[in-house]
C-alpha cells in the first residue's frame, strides 16, 4: 500500500494548505472592511481642500500656481507607483504594473525619460528590476497608511516638478471598485489641470467666502494646493489597500475551493487503490483456498 500511503501524505498536505488559505481568507474580510472604512472617510477631506483651494484660486486670478504649469511637450515624466508590500492577492500588482509599463513605453517613444518614486515593496522591486530611475520610496506601510510616511517620498517628486525637473507626474495604483472588482489606474498628477478644481453652482454657493489671508494669498493657496496633492496620493495609497484585501479575499477563498477539490479528487483516488487492493487479497486468498482444497 505504498501508493496509498503516498495519496494520504498529499491529503494531509492539502488539509494544512487548506487550513491556512481559510484563515488568511477571514483575516483578509476582516481587515478589508476597515480599509474600506478608511478609505471612505479619506473622501471628505481631500475634497473639502480642492473646494477651498478652487475658490481661492478664482479669488485670485493673478495668481498662478506652479503646480498648475502647462507642459505641451513633457520630456522628463515622473511616476508615483501604488503597489502592495506583500503578495498572495492575485494579478492586483501584476495589472497595475503592466498598466505603469505601457504609459511609460507610450511617452517614452515620443522621447520622455521616467523617473519613478514607488510606494509599497512590490513596485519598488519591479521598478528597479526593469531599470528605472528611483528618486525615492517607501515600503512597509503596514495596514493603516500614515501620511507622515507618505509626505517625504512625494515631496522629494513634487520638488522636482517644480523645479522643472519633471514635465508632469502621474499616480498609478488600484481603484476599488467593489469586492470583486479593482481597476488599476494611471492617472495624470501634475500639472493640476483646470477640472480638477471646476466647482458645481452648489460647491460655489457653500465655499463662496471672503478670506483673510496669513501671510499672503499665494502662500495659503500653494499650501493648500500641496495639501491637496497629498490628499490625492494619500487616497490613492487607502483605495490600493481596500483593494489589496478584497483581492487577497477572492484570492484565498480561490485557493480554499480549489484544495477542497484535490482533496475529494485524491480522497476518490485513494478509495478506488484501496478498494483495489482489498479486492485483489481476496481473490488471492481464494485461490489460495481453491487450490489447497482442490
């Protein structure tokens, strides 16, 4: 019964696999539902800010933005790449990475250089392998994205931008859709462009105040702008995460399914072998018999 010994060592092996999948699986709903929850009430603030800052903006006309430049012919494009610190969650980094390479070998082709700052190990490793120039990063954000770790890497591109290092900026990380659903996204950063901060009638209505500015309008209104950018990334980092665990959810409950299957295809194998085996001591023994008594 050796083969059978085998099948039952591979059952066994499955049942462990099995075991860890379903754990990670709730660990992975649980956290989710708080990343959503994060993720949600990261909404409000990001857009409070681009409500004042728009409104300051049309208070002061004169005022021009650097964040908020015009670049027709952008040759040198800056990336900020959204990815997981940690696998097991499907092709979440895969497509928002594959997504990162066409956008670069587009613009690259009409005669753009890349310089990247990568959030989140999977894109750094990525980044670096197909030789990109990395200007910073960060890894190991844990479960809860804390914008003091974020402020620094993205400053370090937003400097360069406005110092005219980088002709535009991108933010490339995973949209979350719903629990079964993320898009990756690649969507320009800088320049701000002029719909980013349109106001509706009602949003002109409620934030169409009268200001008091310290020191002067536009130092509040560049601080506000990069509070705004931040917000942006920051969202960017909660919507990736929310849909870390929806995937690494969907990707787990897969493969809890999946050793299900094996193991009630190779627990049918090892009761046809030992069926088979049984089947063929009995015959042995009666011909064992027949012979003895004939």
């Amino acid at each position: 019964m050796a083969v059978g010994k085998e099948i039952r060592g591979k059952i066994k092996s499955f049942e462990n696999t099995k075991k860890i999948t379903k754990a990670m699986e709730m660990v992975s709903a649980s956290k989710m539902r708080k990343a959503q929850e994060r993720m949600r009430a990261a909404r409000p603030y990001a857009d409070k800010i681009r409500n004042i800052a728009a409104n300051l903006s049309q208070a002061n006309p004169e005022y021009k933005s650097p964040y908020m430049r015009s670049a027709s012919n952008a040759k040198s494009v800056g990336y900020i790449v959204v990815s997981t610190d940690k696998g097991l969650c499907g092709g979440l980094n895969t497509n928002v990475l594959r997504a990162v390479t066409n956008k670069m070998r587009d613009l690259q082709v009409a005669g753009s250089s890349a310089q990247a700052v990568a959030i989140g190990n999977k894109g750094f490793g990525f980044l670096n392998r197909i030789g990109v120039k990395m200007v910073s990063h960060v890894t190991q954000l844990g479960d809860k994205p804390h914008l003091d770790k974020l402020i620094g890497p993205v400053k370090v591109m937003l400097d360069a931008f406005v110092e005219g290092k980088a002709d535009a900026v991108y933010l490339c990380y995973t949209k979350f859709i719903n629990t079964m659903r993320q898009e990756p996204m690649v969507e320009q950063l800088l320049p701000l462009s002029s719909s980013r901060l349109e106001q509706t009638a009602a949003e002109k209505a409620q934030y169409g105040w009268d200001y008091i500015y310290e020191p002067d309008a536009p130092t509040v209104i560049e601080d506000l702008l990069t509070r705004y950018i931040e917000a942006l990334v920051y969202q960017a980092v909660a919507e990736n995460m929310a849909s870390e665990q929806s995937a690494r959810m969907v990707a787990m409950k897969a493969a809890t399914d999946n050793a299900g299957t094996l193991i009630n295809d190779l627990k049918l194998v090892y009761n046809k072998t030992r069926q088979a085996a049984i089947t063929k001591e009995l015959s042995e023994i009666v011909s064992g018999a027949a012979a003895i008594s004939g």
